[in-house]
C-alpha cells in the first residue's frame, strides 16, 4: 500500500510510551510510505535506571532522549519533537495555567508543522491510571480542537507561518479484556480498530531494547507483547459504538 501523502502523529508523555501501545503501527505504517511524527512531552527524569534511583554520574533525561532517538529510529519516525516538561508533574503543569497554555501551544504547533491527518494518543485513564498520561490525553485533546481556530495561537501561528490544520481523526489507545485482566487495568476505551502487525513485532522489540536504561519494564512489555496477538488496537473518538476498521486512515482522503 502507498501511504505517501499519509501523515501520523503520535503524542505520548515519556520515552518508552511509544513501545507499549502502538510501536508495531508505527513502524508498519512507516515502511509502507506514510510520515510519522512522534511527540514525547517529557524526557523521562523521574525513571529509574534499570531498577535503581539514577544517582549523578549522569543526567537520565540526557541518556533517555538519546535512547528516546534511536527508539524513533527503529521505528521509522521521521520527525522527533521532544519537549522537556517534569515527568511525573504533569498535573502541577495543568493547573498553573499559563504553564499549560505553553504545552498545549507547543502542541499545537506540531500539529499546525506536520499537518497530521491522524493524531493517536492515550485515553482519559491513561493506560494503567498513571497522572502523567492522563494530563497528556486532556491537553491533546484541547490541542486538537484549538489547532484549526486561526484565532488560537496566533502570534506563534503568524511568526512561524503556520495556517490553522484540522486532523481528520483522533485515536486513543487502548488495549483487549485479556490484558486488561491479565495487568489488572482500568475500563479502557472501547475498540474501534484493529491494526494488523504481523511481520512488525520485532520491530516493536527492538526499539525497547534501545531504551537500555528501562530493562525493569521488560516483563510488563513482554506481557502486553504476548497478549496483543497479531494486531494493536485503538478507539476512535466520537465514533459509532459499531465501528469496525482495520486501518487508522480509513476513510481519511489522501492528498498533501
């Protein structure tokens, strides 16, 4: 398939997200023609290395970015916006409102540079109900529906010479009721699309293993690995509780 004129965004709080939910996706859509973005809000310093608390032989924000890249790389990301916000205070960063402003501005303008027709980020539990994720599923969503209001941002918009961009759609991950039963998750969004990833799981592997600082959340991978089986899964916002898609651009007209 020739997915040239197709464009993906993907925004997720910290280096490794992307591995978990939609890694496989990324990559298949990426070797098959279409423009991925991905958009990681914070870099990661409230991790542990390996298990352990960092220490200061070095800054794990500066080794997790650098991981972070070579993750994108293996997945075929072509474009990489990493911001620096403070992990594990998100919700600190929502409530100053100026502050908030700011990072959904910035959201706002990689929408309005890449011009993605679809946007994927978590769902309003954020995954497992981790603060961070939920923060970053609410201001996307702000993002998404500010970034085609020529009023919203304007200054930056004019400085930069973006024009206002409208996504075609929006997806949450998600993920199926043996995992969620299996990892003891939160209801998570409802299933509207199945994304085949067969050939792409190693893919997937190995963009992990590029986030060498992470290896204590290999058994959890490994897991969620095992019971995706043959396809990544997402919920469409605002779609009909019957949809059934096989392609995150279905319906999604193609030109520049």
């Amino acid at each position: 398939m020739d997915r040239a004129y197709q464009r993906l965004m993907v925004v997720m709080p910290h280096p490794d997200d992307e591995c978990f939910g939609c890694a496989s996706t990324i990559a298949r859509y990426s070797a098959e023609g279409a423009t991925v973005t991905l958009v990681t809000i914070t870099r990661g310093g409230a991790g542990l290395w390996n298990g352990r608390e960092a220490g200061d032989l070095r800054r794990l924000t500066d080794v997790r970015e650098l991981e972070l890249r070579d993750a994108a790389a293996e997945l075929g990301v072509r474009y990489l916006e990493v911001f620096d916000y403070p992990d594990g205070a998100l919700e600190k960063v929502e409530e100053v409102e100026a502050v908030r402003d700011r990072l959904v501005g910035e959201i706002v303008r990689c929408l309005r540079s890449h011009r993605p027709q679809v946007v994927v980020c978590f769902g309003p539990e954020g995954a497992y109900g981790h603060p961070d994720h939920k923060v970053v599923s609410r201001l996307t969503v702000l993002a998404c529906t500010l970034t085609s209001e020529s009023s919203a941002y304007e200054l930056e918009a004019l400085a930069l010479g973006l024009a206002p961009w409208s996504p075609s759609k929006l997806y949450f991950l998600t993920t199926t009721g043996p995992i969620v039963e299996s990892l003891g998750l939160p209801a998570q969004p409802p299933i509207t699309t199945r994304v085949a990833i067969g050939g792409f799981h190693d893919a997937k592997l190995r963009a992990f293993a590029r986030h060498r600082s992470q290896t204590q959340e290999w058994e959890p991978l490994r897991k969620f690995v095992e019971g995706q089986g043959d396809s990544e899964v997402f919920s469409l916002v605002g779609a009909a509780h019957d949809l059934a898609e096989d392609d995150l651009f279905h319906g999604v007209e193609a030109g520049p």
